[in-house]
C-alpha cells in the first residue's frame, strides 16, 4: 500500500527510502550484525540443548525460580500497567491518531485483519488449552494448580473459579501485552518511518543510538525470543498432534513420529511463509477461522447448550468482577504456589512472545487508528477466547460434573489428549477430532511462519516482505530447534529458558511505552481530531488564511475580480501563489505583494 504525505503537518511525515538503514533506492540490506549474532547465538544454545540437555535444564530452572520468587510481584504488576496504558490511549484523544499518515488506509479486511492476528497471537494455544486448562483447575490435587477460591473439586463453585482463571490468563492481559508493543512498532514503522522493526520505536529516547549498538541489540533479543519461542510451540503441538494421530489411527506417540510431524510442518509453513503476508498467511488464517468457527457451533449445538451459554454468562460476570483482585494478586498472604507455576508463567511465556506477535500485529494494522487497534487487538480477540472456552471447556465440565466422564486420567497422562478424550463423547467424533487435528497443524503453520516472516524483517533492517532466503532460513530453524532439542529431552529446558528471556524483555516493553508517549505528546493538534472534525478543521484553516491573503490583495490595489475568493479558498489568479505561500510558512503581505504585482502585470499585458 503506497503511504502519502499526510495533512497533519512535518510530524507525520513518513521519511523515503534512505532513512532507517535503507539504501538510496530504497533497498533494505541484510543487518550482518544482526542476523550473524542471533544466528550465532541460537546456534550455540541450539548445542548446549543438545550436548548437556540435563545441564541446560537444571541451571534455566535455578534461575526461573530465582526470577519468580524476587520478582513475581513485577511482573504482575506491569502487566496490569499495559492494560491500563492501552486503554488510557484509546479512550483519550490520542485514540484518533493513525498507524501511518492522516490520510492512509487499512490494506486488510477487518475480518481477515482479526483472523490473522488471532491465529497468530494464541490460536494454537486455544487448541490446545482450551479443555485441559479449566479441567487441571477444577480436578487438580496438588497445590500449584489449585486456583485461589477452589473449594471441592466436584461442586458447580469450583467449575466456576476454574473458568473465571482460564478467562484471566487467556483474556485482557495478554492481549493488552501485545497491542502496547504492536502500537509502538506500528507507530514508529509506519507514521515516523523508522522501520519496522523494535528498535525503531527508540527513537524518542535512544536518538542516533536506536541504529547503532543498542538498537541492534534490542533486535537481537527479539529475534532469540521469537525464534525459541515459536520452536518451544512448534514442539508441543507436534506432541498434540501426534496424540490426535493416535486417536484416529492408533499408531502409538514416539519421538520419531513426532519429529517426522515437525519436519512436515516446517515444511508447510515456510512454503506459507515464502508467499507472503496477503497470500499464504491470509489464506490460512481465514480457513483458520471458518473450521474454528465450525468445531465451536457444532459442540454448541450438539452439546448442553444451555449449560455453555449459563457458563459463558456467569464465568464472564465473575471474571469482570473479580478482575481487580485478580490483576493484582502476588501470593504475598498465600497461594504463591499457583501463582508461580500459572499466572507469572503465562504473563512470562506472553510478554516472551510479544517481539513477534506484537510486530506481525503492526505489519498488518497499518491504516487503523490506535483506537479501532485498542479495540480490536484487546476486546475482540479476548471475546472469543471467552466463547471457545465457555463452548470447549463447558462441553467437558459438563461431563465431568455430572460423572459422565472423568478426565483425570487424560489429564494425568498429558494434557494433549483431553481434547480428543471431550469430542470422543459427543457424535461425529471421528470427523470432529480429524478437524481438530487439522486445526492444531493449520494454527501451527500460521504462527510458525509468520515468525519466520518477522525474523527475516528484524534480520533486513526491518523490510515488510524479506529476502526468501531470510525466511526459509529462520522457518528452518525453527524446525529444526524443536526437532533436536524435543528428541534429546531438552525442550522442557527450552520452554524455561523462553521465559526466562521475557525478564529483560518486560522492561523493553516497558520503555517502548514511555517512548510512544512522548511522541505522541508531540503530535499536531489536528492530528489527535476525530477525521470529520480533523477534515473541517483544515478546510476552515485553508479558507481563512486565503480570505486574509484577499483583503492583502485588495488593500494593496489588486482588481477585485482578481482576489474573489472560492469556498475553496482560490482566486482567479495568484491562487497558486497563495497556497505556495502559505505552505511554504511566509507572511500574508509578502505573498498579497507578489499576487498584486502579477494581477497588474496580466493587465497591462491584456
């Protein structure tokens, strides 16, 4: 989509190419620095994994408790202050500002725009979480998954404060995470043309630095966390899908099916991602959505609904209610024990995954206000989360509850199987558990390419379609991360090392905020306007600056018909001179000087 210069004035001027690392013709080189230590990097912990997996997973697990102990509390606390950041921004006149110049416009659909950044932000999450997280709650023994407030494990109470904790750690939180960086990189890439990329969102504060070492650095960071972030979720689905497999098929979970599952993967989604964003990874988001949308209806419809639409009602209510209490929760009275292995985990693991999703999120909002972008990157994405887990969770608390079925053993045995184990007791369970399947795999394919896309932006000085190479280098990576370190047993390390990085990372983000909020501070005026207001604003402007630039004319002798003004503000001639003058900042009597001696001239020469 090609950007024009905007009305709002120099501010929001979008620099051409030559700016931001681009070469004069607007060519993006590959950042050697860059991707040689994040290549680098990944290679040398890719070895670590492989060579003392056993090592790896004792010193990353010493030092995640060590960071969950001393500072839990942070992070709790900051994850609330991103919520309430972004709905301070869309609901002030910053709301009205645009991810790019005053006159640009969205280049995706709003449907296609939500289906990708939800399969990419937690689709394959959903798939995965949906039934067995609300059960673990409401059925677990031990400690670290008892939420605070479960009473018995068998009353319709404890199914309750189960749901209302799904909701929490899948809702307004981590979505609010990734709109604060998704705002930041949208706004520096595509209004202030600092490229699309995180550094570039350091401006205000960095200054030239924000090219040099420590935003390259910063770079470096995001691509470690996208790339083991993805790997680490590329390994557990394939787990999952390797347990749907040995539903439909019986062929029994080994490591070698579950690596030839990665390598099938890997190769699907670096095919998606060498097509680019407006074909490969919009085509499978919106199927994503349609088989999405049809598993959900038909458990609707064949489940208890009435009980699903109770659930979603009261769940939603609860959680609402008890927001405030559970925002802010640290364990400092007790239930440290759930806290730590839940909450503080999901707000790590999201803040771990908000380099790619925040930046993906970005490369696809371009046009929208940071309003409409509050709104549909928070409220609708965490709207659906509560419907498929009121609709998947309610189907199988349902049975649960009533002794129909109990899932303790699924449970027991992985996670990764209660999903199978709830659509095996409702009909068509053969067709809806290849579907679901297909969806695990088709999620997967969406989040695991659209990372390879924006490693291949951060390793290109942040370029919106990066060289194929770039891509398939980094989609391969990913691969063969999760390939390697899930057949030597490192990845449970892998997935604690992930968190271990969105320490450092939680006060990058932290910073971003207070560098948007400078420059946005500094936005023209007419820039924070709602556009009808913004449009009649302007046209006033110009109206009244060339009615002045009229009575100039006339008070210095100009013919009258030559200084009329329109209702757009020209005249019959020295209209191009007036609107020269007042672009380019001179005065009203220079210019009505200059008109008048040119209207004069016209007529001696007639």
């Amino acid at each position: 989509m090609a950007l024009k210069e905007p009305i709002g004035g120099p501010d929001t001027r979008v620099p051409t190419p030559g700016d931001g690392g681009r070469t004069g013709d607007g060519h993006f080189p590959l950042d050697k620095v860059t991707f040689g230590v994040a290549a680098a990097l990944a290679c040398a912990f890719l070895l670590w994994g492989i060579l003392d997996s056993e090592g790896m997973g004792t010193g990353t697990g010493e030092v995640l408790g060590w960071l969950t102990r001393s500072f839990g509390w942070l992070f709790i606390l900051v994850s609330a202050m991103f919520l309430l950041f972004s709905a301070y921004l869309a609901l002030t006149r910053y709301g009205n500002i645009k991810l790019g110049p005053d006159d640009s416009t969205p280049e995706f659909s709003t449907f296609s725009w939500v289906s990708m950044m939800f399969a990419t932000g937690m689709g394959i999450g959903l798939m995965f979480w949906g039934v067995a997280e609300p059960l673990t709650y409401l059925t677990a023994t031990d400690a670290a998954s008892i939420p605070p407030g479960r009473g018995d494990p068998s009353t319709p109470d404890s199914a309750r404060v189960a749901m209302e904790y799904a909701f929490f750690h899948w809702g307004f939180h981590p979505w609010s995470m990734y709109a604060v960086i998704g705002l930041a990189i949208g706004y520096f890439a595509y209004r202030k043309g600092s490229g699309n990329l995180v550094s570039g969102a350091f401006g205000p504060l960095l200054g030239r630095h924000a090219k040099g070492g420590p935003g390259k650095a910063i770079d470096v960071i995001a691509i470690f966390a996208t790339l083991f972030g993805s790997a680490t979720s590329l390994g557990l689905g394939a787990l999952q899908i390797t347990g749907g497999l040995d539903d439909v098929f019986g062929s029994g979970q080994s490591r070698w099916l579950t690596v030839g599952v990665i390598a099938v993967l890997t190769l699907c989604f670096v095919l998606s991602a060498v097509t680019g964003v407006d074909k490969g990874v919009q085509i499978l988001s919106n199927a994503n959505a349609v088989a999405a949308l049809l598993l959900v209806l038909f458990l609707f419809v064949v489940g208890p609904t009435v009980f699903i639409l109770s659930t979603f009602t009261e769940s939603l209510g609860g959680y609402l209610t008890h927001l405030p209490t559970m925002a802010f929760r640290t364990g400092a009275f007790g239930g440290t024990e759930f806290l730590s292995a839940w909450t503080i985990f999901y707000w790590a693991w999201w803040i771990s995954w908000t380099p790619f999703v925040g930046m993906f999120i970005a490369r696809i909002s371009k046009g929208r206000t940071i309003r409409q972008f509050v709104i549909y990157v928070i409220l609708v994405p965490s709207l659906v989360s509560f419907v498929w887990f009121s609709i998947m969770a309610g189907s199988a608390f349902d049975l649960q509850l009533s002794g129909a079925r109990d899932f303790t053993d699924e449970l027991a045995t992985g996670s990764e199987g209660a999903l199978f184990a709830m659509l095996r007791e409702y009909p068509l369970a053969s067709i809806t558990v290849v579907l679901a399947v297909f969806l695990v795999a088709i999620f997967f394919i969406t989040g695991a390419d659209s990372a390879s896309i924006v490693m291949g932006m951060l390793s290109q000085n942040g370029k919106e379609e990066p060289m194929r190479w770039l891509v398939v280098f980094w989609g391969v990576a990913q691969g063969a991360v999760a390939a390697i370190l899930l057949f030597s047993g490192g990845l449970g390390a892998l997935q604690t090392l992930v968190i271990i990085v969105a320490g450092p990372f939680m006060l990058v983000i932290c910073a971003m905020c207070v560098s948007l909020m400078k420059a946005l501070r500094e936005e023209p005026y007419e820039s924070t306007l709602p556009p009808r207001v913004r449009k009649a604003v302007l046209h006033a402007q110009r109206y009244d600056s060339m009615e002045n630039h009229s009575v100039a004319l006339a008070a210095l002798g100009a013919d009258p018909d030559d200084v009329s003004p329109g209702p757009a503000g020209s005249s019959a001639s020295g209209s191009t001179d007036a609107r020269t003058d007042a672009r380019a900042g001179t005065s009203t009597e220079a210019g009505a000087e200059a008109s008048a001696e040119a209207a004069r001239e016209q007529r001696r020469t007639d």
